[in-house]
C-alpha cells in the first residue's frame, strides 16, 4: 500500500471510530465515574501498548530529553483534558459536546501558527475551519438550548478548555516528537495518564456506586483498545506527514459519522439538517486543503 492510501486510510479509521466515542463514553458512564472510567480505559490500553512494544522490540528512550516531553504529552493529551470531557459530559448533551469541542481546529491553527514556522496559517485554512464548524452547528441545531444551572455552564467550559489542551499537545508532539515511534508516543503519556486519573479517582471519587456491568466493561475496553491503542498510534503517526490544522479537521468529521451510526444502528430519523451540514463540513475539509486538491486532480488529468 502506498504511502497516500495509508494515510487515506488511517484518515478514515480515526473518523469512524472517534465518531462512535461520545456515545460509548456516555454509556460507561451510566455505571463508572469519570476518573475511574478514563483511568481504566488508559492503563488497559498502555498495557496493549506495551505488549505491542515488546513484541516489536520498539525502544522506549528514557533520558533528560524525553522525560519532560512524555510528562507534558501526557498532562495535555490524556490526563487533564480527558477527565475534563468525561467529567463535562455528564452535565452536557452529545450535541452540544461535539460542538464545543469543535473549536480544537480553531485553537490548532493559533497554536501552530505560533509554534510551528512551517505551518502558516493561510486563508484557505481560515475558511475551512470556519466552514466545517457551521456544519457542525446545523447538524446540532437542536441541541443548541442551553441547561439552566451552573452545573451545565461549568461543562461547557471544561469540554472548551479540554480541546484549547490538546491543541497545545497536538502541536508540542508535532514540533517535538518527530524521531518517537507513534506507539512510544502513545504508551508512556497513556501508562502515566493511567496512573494518574486512577490516584484521582480513589481520592475524590465515591466509588460506592460504581458497578462493572457488561456495558460498562464494554465501554472501557472499546475505548482502550480501538478509542485508545489505534487511533492515538493513528493520529500519531499521521502527525508526522499531515499539516497538524489539517488533521485536526477531523474533529469535524466525527460528529458527522456520529450522526450517521446514530441513523444506521439505531434507526434514528434522517434530519435535512444532517445532509447540510455534511455538506458544510465536506466543503470546509476541501477547502482546508484546496491546494492538495488542486496538485491531486492536475496529476490526475495531465
């Protein structure tokens, strides 16, 4: 397979199974709290990780220069922004949730043009982000009434504040994790994050209630192995050859394929809501990488 369709391909992957996480988060949280259920779900995929590792005899440096990275990396990818989504979802719904944290693109583009000399911020960009996040507001149009009480605003602010983390830590392993394996890069901050919510959890948490049902231990094991193992070592991976704004367009596409499982499995009515923004949101992806689009079709035809 070449290089294009792999990328293509893991593209995809993270979209599709990205897109099912908000519901299968929510329904772990039915039976689990949320540190608990983020720190299972990361230690349970840092042990996948580490199998991985060793059977493929990766090297994992430890040294003055990694240490500080994995500590960073794991703090603003897994620890803090994750159980601020799993803590916000509780007082938010799944709509209202994809759109908030739609606003990653957004923070990913300051970010890099900031950070990142190589990645300017240019206005097809601008236009991209700005176009698929309309999308996502008209496919959620009616999620768009706001709980009363301070318990919904604070949700809200933890999901917005969870997506401007992982922007940051999405450029930080852009700039700074180039010569890491993506499985390297994905173990050690997962295996601390794992640590880390866990200790949380035993020490705030009430865990009287906690009940290990089958879906909850569902939940936990989706999420460790295909929410967790495979997308993050995708993402990782794809950070090395795709522009870090144009990847993170994906934060677009996984509402949508949300929506559509939502459709297929569950039989829910098909909005004409669904079918514009979808199409807000393809016109800002392709937007976002018309110059791509443009090399792409003149190899195409020439």
């Amino acid at each position: 397979m070449s290089e294009r369709l792999k990328v293509i391909a893991a593209y995809v992957a993270i979209c599709t199974i990205w897109g099912s996480t908000w519901l299968v988060i929510k329904i772990g949280l039915e039976a689990m709290t949320p540190l608990l259920s983020a720190g299972l779900r990361f230690a349970l995929a840092a042990a996948v990780l580490f199998t991985i590792i060793r059977v493929r005899r990766i090297e994992v440096p430890l040294n003055r220069d990694t240490v500080w990275f994995f500590a960073v990396a794991s703090l603003t990818s897994f620890s803090v922004p994750f159980a601020l989504v799993y803590w916000g979802e509780q007082r938010v719904s799944s709509g209202i949730t994809s759109i908030l944290f739609a606003v990653f693109p957004f923070c990913v583009a300051l970010f890099s043009s900031l950070m990142l000399k190589e990645e300017r911020l240019t206005l097809q960009k601008i236009a991209g982000i700005v176009l698929g996040f309309a999308g996502i507001v008209v496919i959620f149009s009616d999620d768009l009434h706001i709980a009363s009480g301070s318990g919904a605003v604070a949700g809200m602010a933890a999901i917005v504040l969870s997506a401007a983390i992982q922007a940051f830590s999405a450029v930080l392993i852009k700039k700074h994790g180039h010569a890491l394996s993506p499985f390297v890069v994905s173990f050690v901050p997962m295996a601390l994050a794992g640590v880390i919510l866990l200790a949380g959890s035993a020490a705030v948490e009430d865990l009287s209630a906690v009940r290990f049902t089958p879906s909850a231990v569902f939940s936990i094991v989706f999420l460790a192995v295909f929410g967790s193992v495979a997308t993050f070592v995708s993402y990782f991976w794809l950070l090395k050859r795709v522009e870090v704004v144009l990847l993170s367009l994906t934060s677009f596409v996984t509402p949508v394929i949300a929506v559509v499982l939502g459709v297929v499995v569950l039989d829910e009515p098909v909005s004409s809501r669904l079918f514009i923004g979808a199409a807000f949101v393809l016109g800002g992806i392709l937007a976002a990488n018309a110059s791509d689009v443009r090399r792409f079709l003149r190899s195409r035809w020439s």
